[in-house]
C-alpha cells in the first residue's frame, strides 16, 4: 500500500543524492559512537538527532551539505558491532 510518509522521505533522499556529481560519504561506526554528533559539526546545524552515548539512528539519513564550493551528501548510518559480521558496514551502503 502507498504511504505518503514513506513516498515524502524517499523523495527527500532522492533529491539528495540524485545529483550524479555529488560525492555521497556515508558515517560508519559503532552504535553510539557520535556519528550523528559529526554530521551536526560538519554541518554546523544541529539537524541530525543526537543522543548522549546511546543510539538513536535507525535507519540510513541523508544530509545536504556543502564543503569548499561543492554539495556533497552525508550518510548517517546506524551503528553496527565490529565483529557481528564481517560485512557490516558493506550491508549498511548496499542496502541504502
């Protein structure tokens, strides 16, 4: 069934990344870590959500930014345990 919520984010992201030149770098690391904290600096806004040592990203979050003249997408991704599997961080990227 169609989800207008699920159609509004999906059109959100591919607005991001969509542009072919634009580098998309995905934040790996482990669940808590700070990587939404570094997507906040980077973009000097507080728009990723944050929580104090604990994890609060779900899912694979898209962020505009733009660094020296040139937009590029951050990835923020949710936190994964080195060791799990061995293909973590390769499932995170190809499931985005």
């Amino acid at each position: 069934m169609f989800s207008l919520k699920k159609h509004s984010q999906t059109t959100k992201k591919q607005a991001i990344i969509n542009k072919k030149e634009r580098p998309q770098i995905f934040i790996l690391g482990a669940s808590g870590c700070g990587k939404s904290t570094l997507i906040n600096v980077i973009l000097q806004k507080k728009k990723a959500k944050i929580g104090i040592g604990k994890s609060i990203t779900r899912k694979s979050t898209p962020y505009s930014a733009k660094l020296s003249n040139t937009r590029i997408a951050l990835i923020d991704t949710k936190g994964w345990i080195l060791g799990e599997d061995e293909n973590d961080c390769l499932k995170i990227i190809d499931n985005y």
